[in-house]
C-alpha cells in the first residue's frame, strides 16, 4: 500500500470512528430539562432511550379517547388564564384522565411537607386520610410530617407507592414561629433528601382536610393556589406587608392576586429557590426587628409576584370550611377546617 492509500484508509477509519462516539453519545444520556430534543422520535420526547421530557412537553400515549377539546366552549363565569399566559385551573377546564394518562408513563413522584407542632397533630388523621382518597391517587407521593409530638402521628393505611416520613421539629411559644420557619425547614428537606430522587413538592397546611380531587392538573414549575378570602378584592386593600423597609413589602397598586401560605409547590427546584429566598429575607427583616404582616405567607406573595407562578390553583384548591360556596366554585377539592384558635394554638 503506498503512502496516499494508508492516509485515505486511516481517514475513513477515523470517520467511522467518530460517527460511533456521536451516535453513543445521542442515544444514551440523560436529558437535562433545560435541553433541547434533539433526534426524537416522530411522536416526541421519547426517542429510544432519553429517559427524561422535558417539562411542558406532554406526550399523550397513542389513541387515548377523550371529549374533544374546544376553544369557544367551556368555563365562561371565570378566568382560565393569567396576564402572562399561566393557565387557572378550575374545574370544567381540564380533563383529569387525559392528564394522568399523559403523566403516569413518566413515573413522577410528589412530596408534600405537612407541619403539625403543639395541638395541631389532631388534625392529621382526616388530613392524611383524605389525602390517601384525593390526593394525586394512583401516583408515588411521600408524605413529610414534620411535628415536635411524634408519638402522636396517626397510623393511616397508605396504598402501594405512597409512604410517610415522621421528622421531629422544636415546639415553638408562638404561633407565628411554626408559621415562620416552615420554609427553612423545606428548603433544608429539599437540600438533603428531596433534589435527586423527587420531581414535585407541595407544601400544605395540616387543618384542612381534601374533598375531591387534587392531581396532575395542579403540576408545574411554580404553582401557586389563589386565596378563597381574596379573589374578589380590589389589590389595595389586599393583606400584602406594606411597609417599605420590609423585603415582603408590596405596595399601592402593585401585586397580581392573594396567594395562600397554606398551600404552594411546584418542581422541587424552583420550590427550593422560593423557600431559600423566602427565609433569607424573612430573616433579614427580623434582623431590624421586622415579622411580616402574615409572616412567610407576605414574603411568598412578595416572590410570587416577581416570580411569576407557571400555573395558579383556584379557590377550589383551598377554600375554607366555614365560607358558603360560590357560584363560580363547582367542586371544592381541599378546604380549612373551622377551629376555635384560642383553644388550639400556644398563644393568642
Ligand atoms: N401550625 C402548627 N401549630 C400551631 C400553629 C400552626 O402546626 O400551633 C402549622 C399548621 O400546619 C397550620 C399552619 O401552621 O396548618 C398554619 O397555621 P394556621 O392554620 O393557624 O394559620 P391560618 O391559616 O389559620 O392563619
């Protein structure tokens, strides 16, 4: 063989080479979110083996059957979409069995963090039982009770998939402390347990109890469920913190909506992201001997506005018990218990 003929075998040797490295490279990694689809299969995402789709992309398995969707009819007494284009969700605006069937192939998991410190464990029974028949059924959810009075966690039975975790917390003197320092603790879960093994977190208030159904439909990157007291009130007088020199501060004519303390979640990247900024600022304002008008709940409404929520939840994600229903409210899926708060919490 003369010296033109080994440089040409050794360059097509070379080319094939690199064509091997390429296409092992394509076909066996791991999609970050943030990437592109690149060689995909004609349906989408899930070309042979990228294991993971990216968020916002929802491959349907093929030839589901369901009511056809329609955009001039459907929900006509509510808004269903947010000046930046983030979907409400109310009943009558989703369908529930075209979302788990578009959900449950990526075999996600849910943790939801519930706090239960000083009288408040005797609202976890109904809590974790209603969850166990309304709350994202069917799919891998881990429950987080955190509480000072372990021994006082009820058994519930939980199905195949589900499990619950007791961790032990501090009592606390004053019911704004419990309400204070939720969000350190969960960034702290997230940071130690949750960011490698859990796609979705929701944070929940433990005195409240589900009635329907709360699933697929409510999951996002940041979502955020709409206060029941506050959806009909003019921003001014929402209960936001309006002093300058607090960093929960929001003022006149600022704000979008009112947005509960007692439930908000999202993926755990972006919950991470909202607890650890929420707790820093809440305790730089303690620092100059400021608490919140509504403690994490004003801080949360101050990061929701500048970070805007992809999806809200409606009232019906959380309404209270002792409010006569709506016209708009066709289901209410989880509410607040009425309690008498002199005889449950450590001070007035
Ligand atoms: N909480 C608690 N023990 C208390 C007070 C509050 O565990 O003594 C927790 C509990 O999870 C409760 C949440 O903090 O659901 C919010 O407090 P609360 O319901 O009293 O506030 P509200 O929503 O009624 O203003």
């Amino acid at each position: 063989m003369n010296l033109l003929s080994i440089k040409a075998v050794s360059g097509i040797f070379l080319f094939v080479l690199l064509l091997g490295v390429m296409y092992n490279f394509n076909t066996n990694r791991t999609l970050e979110p943030s990437e592109k689809t690149e060689g995909t299969s004609v349906d989408g995402c899930a070309a042979k083996t990228i294991t993971f789709c990216p968020e916002g992309h929802l491959k349907s398995p093929d030839h589901l059957k369901y009511k056809q969707p329609s955009i001039i009819h459907g929900r006509t007494n509510v808004v269903t979409v947010t000046p930046w284009l983030a979907p409400v969700v109310w009943e009558g605006s989703f369908n529930p069995n075209l979302l788990d069937a578009i959900y449950k192939p990526k075999n996600i998991s849910i943790a939801a963090t519930v706090f239960a410190v000083g009288k408040y464990t005797m609202f976890l029974k109904d809590f974790l039982e209603t969850a166990e028949q309304h709350f994202f059924v069917g799919f891998t959810v881990h429950m987080h009770v955190f509480t000072d009075k372990p021994k006082e966690v009820p058994k519930v039975k939980m199905a195949a998939g589900r499990k619950l975790t007791v961790h032990t917390v501090p009592s606390a003197d004053r019911w704004q402390e419990i309400s204070a320092r939720r969000m350190e603790i969960i960034q702290k879960l997230i940071e130690e347990e949750l960011q490698d093994n859990t796609d979705y977190i929701f944070c929940l208030d433990v005195d409240s109890k589900f009635y329907d159904r709360w699933g697929t439909e409510s999951l996002d990157r940041l979502v955020a469920v709409i206060h029941p007291g506050y959806y009909k009130t003019n921003r001014d007088v929402l209960p936001y913190e309006r002093r300058p020199s607090s960093k929960a501060y929001i003022g006149l004519g600022e704000g979008d909506f009112y947005y509960c303390g007692g439930a908000y979640g999202g993926q755990v990247q972006e919950v991470h992201q909202l607890t650890k900024t929420c707790s820093e600022n809440f305790k730089d304002d303690a620092k100059k001997g400021i608490e919140a008008a509504w403690q994490e709940e004003s801080h949360l409404n101050r990061y929701m506005w500048i970070n805007k929520p992809t999806k809200l939840l409606s009232p019906e994600y959380l309404w209270q018990d002792f409010k006569s229903k709506e016209p708009e409210i066709h289901t209410i899926r989880f509410s607040g218990v009425i309690k008498n708060y002199a005889a449950i919490r450590p001070n007035a």
